[in-house]
C-alpha cells in the first residue's frame, strides 16, 4: 500500500538537491515542480503539450484517467514558471513539456532516491485540501469521478481545529 502524506520543505529541499545530480536537472527539477503544482499523474504529465496549457486562464486541458478530458486550474504563479520554462527551451505549442517516457521519469527518481512520481499527487492533495477545506475543490482538481473516492482518501488529513474552535463560540 502507498502512503499518502505530505513533505516537509526539507524533504522537498533535499529532493531537488539530488535531481541537481541527474543527467539533465532543469527538466526533472520542473518535473518535481510540475508534481507538486498540480497532483497530475506522471502518465497525464507525459503526455502534455505545450497547447494544453492555456496562460490567459491558468489552466491545463488534459487527457486524464479512463480517456477523459480535464481542466485543471494551476495558480499564476505556476503558470509563469511553466511559460518561462517553455520559452527558454524555444517549446513549439505541439511539442510534448515532458519529452521522456513514465517509466524514465519513474526511473530517474527511483535512481536517485526520490519517491515515487504519485507520491506528490498524495502530497498535493493533502496540502490543497488543508489550505482550502473544500472536499468538493479536491474532488474537482484529482478529477475524481466520485466525490466518496477523494473523502475515503483523503478526508481524514483534514485539520479541524478551526472548527472546534468555532463550535466553542456556539
């Protein structure tokens, strides 16, 4: 079974420190990022293109799990650094971001310590459901069919304290 939790910024540090080491660490640095800005699965990453990424609206137009169409809204924030990436590496809107097979890019990581690609979807959707307490937005950014799928994993990461301390106030 895979454990779903968060990285401390320490882990997230040391994990870029060791792509440094890797054969070409710009794009696996940006692989990392990509992982951790968008809870994508590594299959869906590898096969974006340039023109799935619309700049203007912060968002990815992808072919997801059981050949669906997604939209996912990346912050602005991540989109600059997805355009910069893009222009520096003179990127065509049909040329794929990521260029490398899955089981490479699952490959490099494994070689040089990293967890598992997925593992960062965990990490992503741990941290979007603790900075928004919104199932519903998680359920929509995993692209979850099923809203019982995204509470049975992850509904029980969710911090409640604000909420004790609400319900104290009654």
């Amino acid at each position: 079974m895979k454990v779903k939790r968060q990285f401390s910024q320490d882990e997230i540090f040391e994990f870029r420190n060791k792509l440094l080491k890797t054969k070409r660490p710009e794009e696996n640095i940006f692989l990392l990022d990509f992982l951790l800005n968008t809870g994508m699965r590594i299959s869906e990453i590898s096969n974006l293109k340039v023109e799935n990424v619309n700049f203007q609206n912060y968002n990815i137009q992808f072919l997801g799990k059981g050949d669906k169409i997604r939209h996912l809204r990346i912050s602005k924030k991540f989109t600059l650094n997805i355009s910069i990436y893009v222009n520096h590496r003179k990127m065509f809107p049909n040329d794929l971001i990521f260029p490398k097979s899955t089981r490479n890019y699952q490959f490099i990581f494994e070689n040089v310590g990293i967890p598992a690609p997925h593992g960062f979807r965990h990490h992503y959707a741990i941290t979007i459901l603790q900075k928004t307490k919104n199932i519903k937005y998680l359920q929509s950014q995993l692209g979850h069919a099923s809203i019982n799928t995204t509470a049975k994993f992850y509904l029980s990461f969710m911090d409640f304290d604000q909420e004790n301390e609400k319900l104290e106030e009654l």
